[in-house]
C-alpha cells in the first residue's frame, strides 16, 4: 500500500493481490481519519464477495476472476463495524456488470483510491434490531 495526502483528500495505491479492505483500512489509520468518505476507486479486483441484502440478510456470492472496478465508493466510521460501507460495480469480460454491497477484496493488477478526511462530521454506526444492520450515526 502506498499513500499520500493533501489537505482532505488521501490518495491510496493498493498492488496486485492486496487485500482491498486492510489495505484502505491502514491507509485510513495512517493518515488519521477517523470518520471519512471512499470518493472513488478504479483498477480492477479478483477473489471478491459482494452481497444484496435481501429479507434474510445479505445474500452474497463470490467471484474468483478479475474484474475491472467500475464504481467504488462508500463511508468510512472507523470507530465501529464495519469500518468501511462500500459498495462496487464490476464489469466482467463480456462487459456485464455486477455489483453490491462489498465484503472482500483483493486488488488485481492495480488499485487507485481517493478518500477523504472529515474533520468535523463523526461517523459511527448503531446497531439497528429493525434492520438487523449496523446502521450510520451522523454526529
């Protein structure tokens, strides 16, 4: 993992067969963001879970090839669970896509991430019994 910042914004370069998630997870920590956003990333993935939460929760599914990462963003609170509330669309071979809520990753070939640092918001996450999740707490 390699990271440098300016002002807000941390820019994050994760390398062939980096695990996606410790990998902005240290970046986080490095740079000292607490509560934050994941902007956008590109690159692509490989041994990845995604889920769709359905009634019975997360219905999830693995995919062991690579993938160009289309869209990546989410929340970061990282003093909760999850520290990260991503979601991804992937496009495959033959230029469908699929996407979801994503649980794991590993980069493939190359990944650019941009994140940013809130100084003021404070993300957390409170536990839900309606929904079941870990919900997102604004303070």
């Amino acid at each position: 993992m390699q990271s440098a910042e300016e002002g807000h914004i941390v820019m994050v370069k994760l390398v062939d067969g980096e695990d996606v998630l410790p990998g902005l997870e240290a970046a986080a920590r490095k740079h000292g963001i607490e509560s934050g956003a994941v902007l956008w990333g590109i690159g692509m993935l490989q041994d990845f879970e995604i889920g769709f939460f359905g009634p019975q929760g997360y219905e999830k599914t693995s995919f062991p090839g690579r993938h160009e990462l289309i869209a990546f963003h989410g929340s970061i609170a990282m003093r909760s669970e999850p520290k990260f509330h991503l979601h991804v669309a992937l496009g495959q071979r033959d230029h469908s896509v699929v996407g979801g809520h994503l649980f794991r990753a590993k980069a493939c070939v190359v990944n650019e991430v941009c994140l940013e640092r809130f100084d003021r918001i404070r993300l957390n996450r409170v536990a839900n019994p309606k929904t079941g999740l870990n919900e997102l707490e604004v303070e």
